[in-house]
C-alpha cells in the first residue's frame, strides 16, 4: 500500500497540476469513445493528490469541468465517427443498427433521457453510437451527458472532500477508494438487475 501511495505521488508530482488535468481529460475521453477507462476512480485518485498551491474546493471544481469536457469530446467523436463513417457511407452493419434499436425498445426510456438513467445504471454502452444511430437529438443529448456527469462527480466528490476533513490525506486515500469500487460495482450490479428485469438478459421482452 505505501509503496503504491508512494508511486502515485510521485506520478502526480512530475505531471503537476496542468498534466494531470490533461491524464483526466484523455481518461474522460477514452471512457466515453471506446473502452470502460473507470472516470470514478481517476477523479479520485487525481482530486486525493491535489497540488498543495491549490485549494481543494478550487481543485475539484477544475475536475469536474475537466471530466465533463472529457465527456463532451469523447461522445463527440464517437457520434461523429458513427454517423459520417458507418450511417452517412452506408457502412453501418444491418445487424448492428437492429440490435441497437431493439435493445432501447425493452427500456422503460426511450428517448435522450436514457443517459441520465446510463449514470446509475449503465445499460447501454457507447452512448456517441446510440446518439448518432437512433437519431437522438445531438444538443439535448450532449446536455443530458454534462449534467449527469456533473451530478454523479459533484457528490462523489463532495463525499471524498469530507472524508478529506475527517480523516488524514494517506487514511483519507484508501477509504475513497473503497467507496468508488463500492460504486463502481452498485453502478455494475444495478445495470444487470435493471436488464434481468427488463429481459434484456436473454434479448426478450419482459
């Protein structure tokens, strides 16, 4: 454990505060173009190493605009991507483009709004695909995407900044990681429970 703690203090140290902005950009970005990336661990771990020169409310608050920017541009990019590549040059595969359509049609939302449920109990992947395949409206669906992630990642940040107040930096690290896996895997277990119930599971509907 200190060894670890000792590794990515380090790490934060040589990126300084800008760098390690930049990390949790890209983070944001990858998660949300092309492969689970865990954001909620990463604004942690990013926020439990804050710059001594900043304050923390002020550190957070760069966090947030940072992984909601991530966000952004890496829904961006997979929309764009999906629609002028596979939907625009005819190269979208007929049963892919079905399976979407058809997975939404068992979800009690249909519509934009879906994304805010992703947030708690992630259902569909790649949201940048469903957005440009469903012909989702793309500025309600990127509002949809900015103000659930400002949610979630205001209050899991809120949580670690009192466990900050409470307890010391080192102590502090490892109960806020605690908790993110705690979310991470609520957030995993209610996304199969909402598919059970739906009939996802077996692609059925309920």
């Amino acid at each position: 454990m200190a060894s670890l703690d000792e590794f990515l203090a380090a790490l934060f140290a040589s990126l300084g505060p800008v760098g390690s902005l930049l990390a949790l950009l890209l983070i944001f970005a990858l998660d949300a173009a092309l492969f689970p990336a865990l954001p909620e661990v990463w604004i942690v771990v990013t926020y439990t190493y804050r710059p001594e020169i900043l304050d923390p409310l002020l550190w957070a608050a760069l966090l947030l605009g940072v992984g909601i920017a991530g966000d952004v541009l890496g829904t961006t990019f997979l929309y764009l991507m999906v629609r002028r590549v596979l939907i625009r040059g005819r190269r979208m595969p007929g049963w892919l483009e079905r399976g979407m359509k058809r997975w939404t049609t068992f979800l009690v939302v249909r519509d934009e709004r879906l994304i805010l449920l992703n947030r708690v109990a992630p259902v569909i992947p790649f949201v940048g695909a469903f957005i440009a395949t469903l012909g989702w409206d793309y500025r309600r669906s990127l509002a949809y995407v900015a103000f659930g992630g400002l949610a979630k990642y205001a209050i899991l940040l809120f949580v670690v900044f009192a466990i900050g107040v409470a307890y010391n930096p080192s102590t502090a690290r490892w109960i806020t990681l605690g908790i993110v896996v705690v979310v991470v895997a609520v957030s995993v277990l209610a996304s199969s429970l909402y598919r059970r119930r739906h009939g996802l599971v077996s692609g059925r509907s309920p």
